[in-house]
C-alpha cells in the first residue's frame, strides 16, 4: 500500500490541508461495501487516499479498523466527517 508523508502534502498559505477520515464506498451496485480511509479534504471521495484504515460491510454488518491508526491520525489533526 502506498503510503505519504505528511511532510509531502501540498501547502495552501503555509498551513497544512485538512485530512478527512471518510468512508470510500467499493463494490457492485447493490453490494456496497466501504474503506475507512484517510484523504484530503478537498479530494474526490474515489480519489487518492493517504492510508486504508479498515472496511465496513453494511450487509453483513462487520467493521473492521485499525484502532492505533485511527488515534494516530486524530491525534495529527484528522477529522471523522459524519
């Protein structure tokens, strides 16, 4: 998996750009299944993401995330979107 360094992000007015923690939604119509990814805020939600946190599938109701990655990157000014 390709990963970034937080030093190589762009800059807008000298401040670092907001990183999101979203849900990316995969799969066939009608078979959703979604990634927890970090991505920047401006980013396309199928754009390029910095890090796959976990996956949650709604059908069977499993969710799956790395717990450490998740506090890592809240702790580095990430925001949960609702």
């Amino acid at each position: 998996m390709f990963q970034w360094n937080l030093r190589s992000l762009p800059k807008s007015d000298n401040l670092f750009v907001m990183l999101k923690i979203r849900l990316q939604r995969v799969g066939k119509r009608g078979q959703a299944y979604f990634r927890v990814v970090v991505q920047e805020q401006r980013s396309k939600n199928k754009g390029k993401y910095l890090e796959d946190l976990g996956s949650w599938n709604p059908h069977q109701n499993i969710f799956n995330v790395k717990e450490e990655r998740v506090k890592h990157w809240l702790s580095n000014g990430a925001q949960p979107t609702d």
